[in-house]
C-alpha cells in the first residue's frame, strides 16, 4: 500500500512541475486547432454533419477558455473529422 501512496505522491509533484509546459503546449493547440475548424467551417457546404462539427468547436472553444485543453482539443480534431478535414 506504501508504494501506491509512494507513486500517487510521485505522480502528483511529476503534474504540479510539469503542468505549466503543458499548459502552453495545451493553449497552442487550442488556437491552431480552433484556427483550422473556423476555415473549415467558412469553407463547408451547410448540412448536418456542418451542425455536428459547429457544435464540436463550440465545445472546444468553452473547453479551451476554461483550461481544459485536451478536452478542446478533442472537440476540435472531432469537428475536423466530421468536416473531412482530419
């Protein structure tokens, strides 16, 4: 049990030094991604997977403004799938 608790603690100060890096690498791909789906939407032709996919950068737009970074960037390679972009 001691070594769990040895890893858990490790693993936590590895995220606490770490999270800043990640944190800007996050934010780029946000913007480049987000940059890539907003061409892709302006290029689209409108239909139902088009809905999809506005709904997808909208979710990675609110996940990308609160931190949440990999979930945004989700969302955005998601909407890129979806406008065949991907």
């Amino acid at each position: 049990m001691k070594f769990v608790s040895r890893i858990a603690i490790a693993a936590a100060c590895a995220a606490f030094v770490l999270s800043p890096a990640a944190s800007a690498s996050g934010r780029n791909d946000c913007v480049h991604l987000g940059k890539q789906v907003s061409e892709a939407l302006s290029a689209a032709q409108p239909g139902q997977a088009t809905d999809q996919a506005r709904a997808q950068a909208d979710a990675g737009r609110s996940y990308c403004s609160t931190g949440l970074f990999a979930q945004g960037v989700a969302s955005y390679t998601k909407a890129l799938h979806l406008l065949g972009k991907a």
